[in-house]
C-alpha cells in the first residue's frame, strides 16, 4: 500500500507572457493517493493518517524557475524546532514499512535563489493497535464485622494504539453489560501508561469463575482488525511467587562458570519465567534451560545484575534479582605522604611519615592488603600503624603510617594486595625508603622544546621530563582550556616517560598543554607542572577556490585570490599560471593581494591558477575564464505543452531562459538537439535563429517541437551560440501525457468519493481547506451536536466534503473550494441569446447552533477573475441535508466557488455533497426547498413535483 502526498508551489506573483524567473512562494496542499485519512486538525496544519507498516510517500510538486531544489526534514512534534533526522533532498521522500515513531510533522523546503524559499509542513499521523494485555487482581476484605469475607477480583485490559481504541467485555460469549449485571463495574482508571479499562467483579459468585475477553477496536481505521484477549478466571487462581538457589550477590573468578536458577514455588496458571540483564542484553553465551541460566566462562564483561521474572497475568510479576560481580585487579599504585603537618616535602629523622597503596579492583571493599618491612610482614605497634581504608586518600587505599621516624625505620617497604581464596593473581609494589632514595621531583621542558612546530597532517611529540627527584612519578598531560579535550578524547592522558606522542596533527589541535606530575608512585606534595605549545603549520587558505568567470571578448579581467588564514602567516612565493603555463610579471609584493588583470581574447580563454605558498605548503585559486556563454535554463511550468497532431503524432513547446546573457558576447541563436530516449536515435539536429532579438534576462524563450510520436519520450539538448563561440549543452527529457482539456458540464453528480474529488481544489488565498470525510473516518472526539452522521445518500462509506469549525478557527474564517474551470466557448446558446445556461445543483448540511454561513460565487475567467455570490444560506437549518439549485448565464469560462464560513463558536461544522452543473436550466422543484438566490427568487410550478420524482429515481438507479 502506497500513499501519496502532493504539496503545490506556485508563485504568488502574475507569470506575464515571456517573464520566466520567479521564486517558490506559498504553497498549497493538494492530496492524492489511498491516505486512512487526511483533513485539517485543531492546530491549523494538514495531518496525514497512515497504518503502521505501510509505505508512506510524500511528493513535493513545485514550481518556480529556475527549477527549485527541494529539501526534506522532520520533527517529532510540534513543540520541536530542532531537524531530528537527516536532511533528504529530493522531491518525493520513500519511507517503507512506517513506524509510529516516525509519525511528526514534516517539512519541504524549495528554494532556487530567487526570493524567498517557500516551505510546507504535514503532520503524518501513523495508525495502529497492538495485541491487549489483560492482568488479574484479587482482594479479600472484611464485611460486617469479620463474619465473611468478600474477594473481588480485578481484571485490567491495556493496549497501546492510535487512534483511542474502544473496549469490549465478554464472559464467554456474552457481551457484559453494566446496567444489565449488578455484580460488575467497568471503568478507566486513572494514571495508567496506555489505555485501560477494568472490569470489576464483585463479591466473587459462583458463575463469574469463567473466560472472559477483552477485544479492542479502532473501528477499522486504515483497514486494522480489532485484537482480543482471553483469560481463564478460576478459584484456583493465584499470582506467581519465585526463589533463587543462589544469595543477592555472587561473587565469582574470571573462568567461573555461574548457574542461577529460578524455581517457581507457586501460581496458577503456570508462570512463565524469563531472564534479563542490565545493562544491556544477556551474554552471547549465556544458555537458558527452562528456569536456570547457565553462564560458561564468565569475564568481566558478564557482571551486571540478572533478573528473573515469572508471570501468569494474575496480580504482580515476581521478580527477584542476581548481582554478579567478576573479581578484577590492575594498576597497583604507590604515594609517599611526608609529615603533612610540618609542609615538609622531604624525609626528616623524627617525622611522621605515611606509605600508601591503592589496587583499582572488583569488588573494592573485598581486597586484602599486606605489608612488609624488609619481607617480614608488618604490625601495628607504636611507630607502625596499619591503616586498611584510609579515610585521608582515596577510598579502598591502605596506608603504613611510621611515626616519628627512626633510622631502624629506614628500609624497603613492600604492599601486597590480594583477594582471599580466590585464583586472581596478586599484585605487588615495594618502595625503597632512605635519605638517598626519597626526594621531589623537578619538572623541566627541553632548550626549544617550550614551542613544537609541526606542518599539518605530521606527527609531534611533546615532552615534558623529570630531571631529578626519586621515585620520578608519571607525567600527565592536558589542554590548558579547561573544555577542551585532549587528541584522544580523553580530559588526562598519562605518560610514563613524559613524552607526550600525536600522530597525523590537525589545527585544532594547536594550542597550550599542560604536563604535571603525577601524585602517585611518587612524593604525595604540590604538583610540578609546565607548559608547551603546539604551533601547527598549514597551507595558506584562499577565497575563491574555483570561480567560473565569463566576460564579453576584448573586455579588462580582473582576478583576485583572497588570503583568509595562512600559518606561518608570511608568504614566501605567488605565482599565475593560464593553461599549466606560468604568467611572466613584475616581482608581486607579498603582504598584498594576488591580483591579476588582463584584456580577455578569443586566444587568452582558459583556466587561470594561483598558487600562493608558505613554508608549510602551496594553494591556489582557479579561475574558468571564458567568453562562452552561460547555460540555457529549462523551464518546466509550462502549462499544457503538449498538443496532440494527426498520425499519431504530438508537439511540444520547449521552454527556457537564458543565465546572464549579458555577461557575454552577444547571443544570436541556439542549436538543438533532439533524440528518442530508447535508441538515442537522432530526431532533430539544428540552429534556431533568433532573427536579431537577443535574450533577456528572466524572459522567456519558446520553440515548437514537433512529428514527436505517441507515446515515446524524447531527450532534448540545447546550446547558446554567442558571435564567437558554443556553450555548453544542457538536457532534459520530455514526456508525452494527455493535455488538459477544459472539462465539459455533464449530468454527472460528484458525490466526492474519488480522492481526485473530480478535479475540485482549493482555494490558495482562503484560510483555511475543506476536508473530505465520510462516517468512518470522523475523529471520534469530534462535536457531537454539528455536522452529518453520513453523506446524503445515507451510507456511512459513502464520502462528503466539509468544514470544521473547532479551534483554532475563529469567527469569520472562510474555506473555498473550487469547482474545474468549465469552457462555455464551444457550446452556443438559444437563438437570440448569446450566453448558455446552467444548472448548478447541490445538497448541503447546516446543522448546529453556531452555524456561520455557505455562500456559492460564480467565478468568470477574462482578464481578470470576476466572482459574484449566486445562492448564500446562514444559520442553523436542520439536522437533515436539503438541496438547493439554481441557474446561470455566464460570459466566459467558469468556475463554481463553495465558500464557508465559520461562525461565532464552534458548533457550526457545514457540509456539501452531489455537486452537479448541467448545460441548461434548472429543472423546477418544490418552491419551498429552493434556496435564496442574489438578486431576486425564483417561483417553481407544483407541477415539477412529477420531474423532481422522476429525477430522484434516475438518481437511485445510478447510484
């Protein structure tokens, strides 16, 4: 199933004969195409109903030369303003098999240069209805005092859909009924996720145990079939209740294999139970064998939390969930903290001293940590103390405090860090404490390292050494500007030997680094930190990359080549070359702007260079000189082109403007070309002659083509020719399709139920559409005290076109619709009469206590547009359609205009349907059924009452 939605851009200025560029301006919104649905809604924009799955196609029809480019965009919602997908840039946008998240509104957007772009909007609403759950609840209360109990029993029907659905209730197969059942009570909950209803059974009787559904229903909008559910409700039914073989918590080795089992200890019917992780998805691995999950070989990726959930759609889903957690243990570091109350940055006999160590491990909290002295494990005493979580470091760090420090103090000091009982390899640090082995680090940066130079697209090492202290402690870089990042994505970046390495450099990289000691396997004192700058050298930037010039032969030509940024800003060379050949002129002076200027030649066109260089690299600007004309520029708005020939045969009348003619050489004609597009077999080869007349700018050009053959398809290629030289050809492809012809009136009644609504449109300049419904498709939520149940025939499928007056439509908005323009220049009149009269026949619906007013204008076509109000009805008229007719003389081609127009408030919906106008007068019908006709009334003999009979029951037989 495809849908189509047609957006028409025209142009809001008169094309007079021979002017050809304008811009893409309002727009109107013309539908075709087997769309569910598509009317105004109360937001003032065109929705577009489509059922999920389908294939959805919105077609973007403009107009506007030169040719407009157009633009696809969507948002989700109103209230965005921000694109949340890709641009799409042609005129029909594709999207398969629709989602409901893709329902919004979307966007085209024309543009072609000239003017302002215009831009239209739809909102695609997508259709749907998923398969209802339905959940059962019982409570158990106490009645009278405790001498019985009363159990009621809840049963929650919810589905998701678009539009609202309807519920319906069935024990067995008998429709349950509220007003017919004392023992239930159906009603919507309040603050429920989707729609709700809830069927209430009370005080439990003996034949309420039964199955019972709950079917759902969107009223077949867009063809969807309603979903139901059924539920089995006995006196043994139970929720779910679950336990796991294992504790909260499981703790395991890399290798381990894990098995969690479920086991379900009640419910009825039988719960279903299901695994699920998070975050994200259950291992690759993982194996699922009824109630147990089996888990081999896990890693550290696998921890996370498991969650077992069993469910019988009786009460609440029981769950219980698994934290497994994989032991893991890296990067073992080391700090030695001097006396901190003393400021001191060195060892010092008679000071406190403090020996940390930290393990990044899981689970933090289960790490063990030992330390040594010369080997021998270490106490507490009174100059050793054993701190396992440190509440001054990080937390998980141990730390050794040694008080006031002797020289037995000095030695080398080992942490150890481990997990009890598990096979996870421990890790280790010593740390060597003497008066030679401790001291602070000095940060330096290299001689003419402070500045790195490097040519964009190399490589660049910056480095930053420690040069004395012990231990030397890892250096860790940054960018100075705290919101930049560094190359790797990442805020810090440690090295271990302080050289910091950035492979294929880019100028954004350029800039302030900052490299600082790291405050660990080191002196835990003030950090030590340097910069370095990184200058990145690049190719000077120029402006025009590429220009394509055009100039009159024997005309000055003047070349600039723009410096916008070079790094090294001075420039060491400029050169022009024309043609690969290098221009001989006096030395340029290098802190202006390459300049070149010259007579343009018959012998001097071509492709001009200049190459700009710095010691980082060369660019140029290039330059298409050229006295050949511009392009000719197709023009595709040309109404009716095609005119059907004898033998078969048709023309077609090839439109086009010519880009800057001035800007050349003068114009004196253009050579076509013409060929069949399926055996490129040439048609046509010649030079039109423009006979003197040169091309302006925006004004049409035209030339018949004809002998084109039914129904072929031919490709048309054209080329100015200027009194020196050829432009370029440019193509397009014309198609052979049936001219419209004005239609003829006709006894046929349009009873609107093709979405072509018989060439009826819209009127551009109105405020507002009409919208073509029929009972199935009315919005469920709309006003129930204005507008038809059914067009006038009856039928509920039958089609009608109206006006909805609810918000935000205000008081004296007006909706047209135009009827075809008819062609009254080959039908002649009565003798002695030199005008044709018509029949113009219709039936409306004006029902509801705010009902503005229906006026019918007779629009005549000359050299300006004449409309006359023929027939006007206002206020309320009755809950039943009524039929009005009445005749017409006019001059000229014609066009019946419906305009509605909204009253005070909004109950005030009108409506239209079998619209028909006929060649002659008005067959009389009942006087009091006829309408108030402008201008005078019209007197019918009783005697009609036989034709209008007559006529009736022709119009049965034909529908």
């Amino acid at each position: 199933m495809e849908l189509f939605w047609v957006l028409l851009f025209s142009s809001v200025y008169p094309l007079a004969w021979g002017q050809g560029v304008y811009a893409p301006a309002n727009a109107q919104i013309v539908h075709s195409g087997a769309a569910c649905n598509v009317k105004d809604d109360n937001i003032s924009e065109r929705i577009y109903t489509i059922k999920e799955g389908d294939t959805l196609m919105l077609q973007c029809i403009v107009k506007g030369h030169p040719r407009p480019q157009v633009r696809w965009t969507k948002t989700a919602g109103s209230a965005s303003d921000k694109f949340q997908e890709t641009s799409i840039y042609n005129e029909t946008l594709r999207i398969e098999g629709i989602q409901r998240v893709q329902g919004g509104r979307y966007y085209c957007k024309a543009d072609n240069g000239v003017g302002v772009a215009a831009i239209k909007s739809i909102r695609v609403d997508v259709q749907y209805l998923d398969t209802p759950v339905l959940t059962v609840h019982q409570t158990i209360s106490d009645v009278r005092g405790s001498y019985y109990q009363e159990k009621t029993v809840f049963l929650r029907c919810t589905v998701n859909s678009n539009p609202p659905a309807r519920f319906i209730w069935k024990r067995g197969s008998m429709l349950i009924e509220q007003s017919k059942d004392n023992g239930v009570d159906i009603y919507e909950p309040l603050y429920t996720q989707g729609e709700t209803k809830v069927l209430k059974l009370k005080n439990l009787r003996p034949k309420d145990f039964a199955d019972y559904t709950c079917q759902v229903s969107v009223r077949n909008v867009c063809n969807i079939e309603d979903k139901l559910v059924t539920f089995r409700l006995t006196n043994a039914t139970t929720p779910p209740v679950i336990r796991l073989s294992v504790n909260d918590t499981v703790v395991v080795d890399p290798g381990q294999d894990v098995l969690l089992t479920c086991e379900v200890t009640a419910g009825f019917p039988l719960p279903i139970v299901t695994w699920s992780r998070y975050p994200g998805p259950l291992p690759l691995s993982a194996q699922v064998q009824g109630a147990t999950l089996i888990l081999r070989a896990v890693t550290p990726a696998d921890a996370g939390f498991y969650n077992c959930t069993a469910v019988n759609n009786v009460g609440n889903p029981a769950r219980k969930n698994v934290n497994l957690v994989v032991r893991t243990m890296s990067n073992l570091t080391f700090q030695i903290t001097p006396d901190s109350n003393k400021d001191s940055e060195t060892i010092q006999m008679g000071r406190d001293l403090k020996l940390s160590c930290h393990v990044d491990a899981t689970p933090q909290d289960k790490v063990n940590y030992t330390w040594y002295k010369n080997g021998a494990a270490v106490f507490n005493s009174d100059s050793l103390i054993l701190l396992r979580s440190d509440p001054d470091m990080t937390p998980g760090t141990s730390s050794l405090e040694i008080v006031d420090m002797k020289f037995r103090d000095l030695a080398t000091y080992s942490c150890v860090a481990n997990f009890p009982g598990s096979r996870v390899p421990e890790l280790r640090v010593d740390v060597n404490i003497s008066q030679n082995s401790v001291s602070p680090p000095v940060l330096s940066v290299p001689s003419g390292g402070q500045v790195v130079s490097v040519r964009e697209g190399g490589n660049a090492e910056l480095v930053c050494l420690v040069v004395d202290g012990k231990p030397r402690p890892p250096i860790l870089w940054s960018r100075t500007e705290k919101d930049l990042l560094m190359p790797s994505g990442r805020p810090v970046v440690e090295t271990p030997d302080g050289r910091l390495r950035l492979k294929n450099v880019t100028r954004d990289m350029m800039g302030a680094y900052r490299c600082q000691t790291a405050p660990y396997n080191g002196l835990n004192i003030k950090r030590r930190e340097a910069q370095v700058q990184l200058n990145v050298q690049y190719p000077p930037i120029l402006d025009p990359v590429f220009q394509d010039v055009r100039s009159r032969n024997y005309q000055m030509v003047t070349l600039r080549c723009t410096i916008l940024r070079s790094n090294p800003p001075r420039l060491t060379d400029t050169r022009w070359f024309r043609n690969g050949d290098f221009i001989r002129m006096p030395m340029p002076d290098l802190k202006e702007t390459p300049e070149l200027k010259f007579k343009l030649e018959p012998t001097n066109n071509g492709s001009y260079v200049c190459r700009v260089s710095n010691t980082a690299g060369t660019s140029t600007c290039t330059f298409n000189v050229s006295a050949q004309p511009y392009n000719a520029e197709f023009y595709f708005d040309t109404p009716n082109p095609v005119r059907i020939l004898k033998g078969n045969n048709y023309s077609y009348n090839l439109q086009w403007t010519q880009k800057d003619p001035e800007a050349t050489d003068r114009i004196i004609g253009y050579w076509i070309n013409v060929r069949k597009v399926q055996n490129k077999q040439t048609l046509l080869s010649k030079q039109i002659d423009l006979k003197g007349k040169e091309p302006e700018r925006g004004v049409l050009m035209s030339h018949t083509i004809s002998d084109l053959r039914i129904p072929l398809s031919y490709e048309v290629r054209l080329a100015p020719i200027s009194t020196y030289s050829t432009g370029e050809y440019v193509s397009r492809i014309i198609q052979y399709s049936e001219p419209y012809t004005y239609p003829r009136p006709s006894d046929h009644v349009c009873g609107f139920e093709d979405e072509r609504i018989c060439g009826f449109s819209q009127d551009r300049s109105d405020i507002f559409d009409w919208t073509r419904q029929n009972h199935l498709t009315q919005n469920p939520k709309r006003s129930a005290n204005t507008g038809p149940e059914t067009d006038h025939s009856g039928t509920k499928e039958g089609y009608y076109m109206y006006i909805e007056a609810s918000r935000p439509r205000v008081q004296g908005d007006k909706a047209r619709l135009l009827s075809p323009l008819f062609n009254v220049t080959s039908v002649k009149g009565p003798k002695g009469s030199g005008r044709v009269p018509y029949c113009v026949s219709f039936y409306y619906h004006m029902k509801g206590k705010h009902i503005g007013t229906l006026n019918v204008l007779l629009r005549v076509r000359s050299i300006a547009s004449v409309d006359s109000v023929v027939w006007t009805k206002s206020g309320h008229q009755g809950p039943d359609w009524k039929k009005a007719f009445f005749d017409i003389s006019p001059s000229g081609p014609f066009q019946i205009v419906f305009e509605g127009i909204r009253g005070p408030r909004f109950e005030g919906d009108i409506a239209i349907d079998d619209v028909s106008i006929t060649i002659g007068k008005c067959k009389q019908e009942n006087t009091v059924a006829s309408a108030v006709l402008i201008g005078g009334s019209k007197s019918l003999p009783l005697a009609s009452w036989l034709t209008f009979g007559l006529s009736c029951l022709l119009s049965l037989l034909y529908r």
